[in-house]
C-alpha cells in the first residue's frame, strides 16, 4: 500500500481571457477590498488590465502593489505588508510571475498576522490562517499558483523558503493570453524551469508518490511538446495554453515531492548574480542529471522519450545521455545564455556558489544521490 499525503490549490480556472473573471470569484469570497501585487512591467504592458477591470466591475475596491521585483527581498515584502496593512485590504490577487506570486502569498498570510516573517521560515512554521487569495500566472514556469512555497531573498543574499499549506491560493488562473508576445528565452527559461519541476519530483527521494508522478510524466509531455512552438511562434494560443497547463502539473508534483540539487545550485546563482530563476536552473540541468546518474538514471529513461523524441526505444544509457545532452542543446537553440560566465560568474566565484549550495539542506535531503561540496564545486566548474 502507498501512503502519502498530497496538496495542491483548491479551485483552477483555465481558460483564455479567464483573468476578467478574478473580480468576481473574490467577490463571492465577501472580499470589498483588494490588494494586486505584480511589477510595473506587467502594468505597463497591459497584461493586468483585464483583470483590474474585472475587479472593478464586480465594485470591489484595489490597492496596488507593483514595486515587486525578481528574487523578492524580504525588505520589500515587508513593506508590501505594511501597505497592504495600511489600506485595509480584505483580499490578494497577482496576476504576474513567480516573485510576485511568492509576495502575494506573504502578503495574505502576513496582514492579518503579528507573526514575524523570520519565523515563517522553513517547513510548517506559518500560525494562523490567510485572506482569501487567487494567483494567476504571467509566464509558464514557476507552478508558484499551485505550490505551498514562497522563496524570500534574506539580507545576506541568501534565499530562504516558507513551505506551509497556507499558502496554497483558493484559486488558480490559467490564462494563455497573459503569455503571448513573452519573448523567446523567457519563455524557454521558464519552460526549462517547470521541466526542472517535474523531473525533480519524479527522482524525489523521500515524498514521489503516485500521484506526483502522474502530474510529472503528463507535465513533461506537455512541455516538451510546446515549448519550441510557444518560442518560435509566440502568438499560439494553444502551445501558450499547453506550456502553462504543463508547468501547474509540475507545480502540483514538485510541491508535494520536492525538488533537489538543481534548484540547490540555482539559487545562489540568483542570490548573488540576479540570474532568472529559470536560466539558473537551465545552466546547471544538465551537469546535476550526469551527477544523479549513479542512482536515477533509470527514472530519467522513462521521462527522456517524454521530452526528447529520439530517446524512444533506446536502452537507459542511451536515452539517458540523449537527455542530457539535449538539455544542454535545448537552451542555445531557443536563444538562452548556456554557460555560466556568460552571466558573470568567474573561476574565483565558484567556492562561493557551492559553500551557498550545500546550505540549501531543505532541497538536498531530496536530492537520489548524496550531494557534496567537492561535487557541488564540480557542478559548477563544468557549467562554467
């Protein structure tokens, strides 16, 4: 018998043009006032648009919170919440990607709470309960809509993360127009990021369950399907719809199996040089994957023909190679960075990075082989 446990968002919504809905799904939670956290590029490209007039429409009042910026430093969460505080709001909506998702979810657990932010950190620490709160995302990547997660920059450059059901949204929206005209690399960033997700979750070591696993398997189809279509014609609705449909089912898997070393050595990419969560992850795939090979190759066999074609019918070795070398092929051919000295990192960076790695404890204990500092630093010097 397989015991598990597994949660995810309760209501999802997908459908084009579905953000003009949100006003009123808040308003039949009793919410008057709303506070909408994006950033001010998704402002300025209209992206948010349709959903503020929905929350108008429905008569709601809203706050706007749009100083979220990539990698959400814990001082600018906090006075997101001292705003939020001071405007009385009753509800949280972000229409955006997965920084303001991760700030939505402070910001609803936070305003009605004296708990402080510093203790929330970590497995379970969140006391309390939430304001009604709907994500809807802006790129195709993070799952952040269906995931108990919110990843925080601390003030030492370090990321830290609150894992607590609380944070789980009351509803997910999936609307492929918030993606369409996203350029190239962002969205093979991103795309690579929600693949990450998924073959994360399936090698798990302590939580794959069933379930997870499903999600992972029908996520990588998806995205594997797509992402070159929704890269090299932008305007396709029904590859944009496929790519974020793929990345939820990978956020529903990783947040219940969670994700290991690759996201381990991505976030000191992201804390120190402000690489894109999504190109962090990419630039280190292949390299973690070779590194696991000892002890996953065998569950990278079954998920390599879901992504690359030609590893159909080919012994674990073979189709376990071709995924490798496809994912460090897959970043260049969609007009992604490759290599780690491309964003700034040099030979003297390197002790740095995988003294940061190995403190990410919280994704390692996860990772199928044992993760060392000496590998760590391997990891890195390869990608370099």
């Amino acid at each position: 018998m397989h015991t598990f446990t597994f949660k995810t968002t309760k209501s999802i919504l997908c459908e084009v043009g579905g953000t003009q809905k949100i006003g009123q799904i808040m308003a039949d939670r009793g919410c008057k006032n709303i506070a909408f956290v994006t950033d001010k590029m998704i402002l300025e490209l209209g992206l948010a648009q349709a959903a503020l007039d929905g929350i108008k429409a429905a008569g709601l009042s809203v706050h706007i919170i749009d100083d979220v910026v990539a990698d959400p430093p814990e001082a600018m969460i906090l006075k997101a919440v001292e705003d939020a505080r001071a405007a009385k709001v009753d509800g949280v909506v972000s229409v955006g990607g997965g920084s303001s998702m991760d700030t939505a979810k402070l910001i609803a657990v936070l305003v009605g709470s004296d708990q402080p932010l510093d203790t929330m950190y970590g497995i379970d620490q969140v006391r309390g309960e939430r304001l009604p709160l709907v994500l809807a995302p802006t790129t195709a990547g993070t799952g952040s809509e269906v995931t108990q997660i919110s990843i925080v920059t601390t003030g030492t450059n370090e990321k830290k993360g609150v894992v607590s059901e609380q944070l789980l949204p009351d509803w997910a929206v999936l609307d492929a127009e918030l993606t369409v005209g996203l350029p190239a690399h962002v969205t093979a960033a991103t795309g690579i990021d929600a693949m990450v997700h998924a073959i994360e979750a399936y090698t798990s070591k302590h939580k794959k369950n069933i379930v997870s696993d499903t999600l992972a398997r029908q996520a990588l189809e998806l995205l594997g399907g797509n992402i070159y279509t929704a890269c090299t014609k932008g305007d396709d609705r029904n590859a944009r719809s496929n790519m974020l449909l793929g990345s939820m089912l990978a956020g529903m898997a990783f947040a219940n199996a969670p994700v290991a070393a690759v996201h381990a050595l991505a976030y000191p990419l992201g804390g120190h040089f402000h690489v894109p969560h999504g190109l962090s992850n990419a630039l280190v795939l292949p390299y973690v994957l070779d590194f696991n090979m000892p002890e996953a190759q065998g569950q990278y066999a079954e998920l390599a023909p879901l992504i690359f074609a030609d590893a159909k019918g080919k012994s674990d070795a073979e189709a376990t190679q071709i995924m490798v070398d496809g994912f460090k092929a897959m970043g260049p051919e969609l007009g992604m960075k490759s290599k780690l000295a491309e964003v700034g990192v040099s030979h003297n960076h390197l002790t740095m990075l995988a003294e940061d790695a190995m403190k990410q404890t919280r994704l390692l204990v996860n990772n199928p082989r044992e993760m060392t500092y000496e590998a760590a630093l391997e990891i890195y010097t390869q990608a370099l």
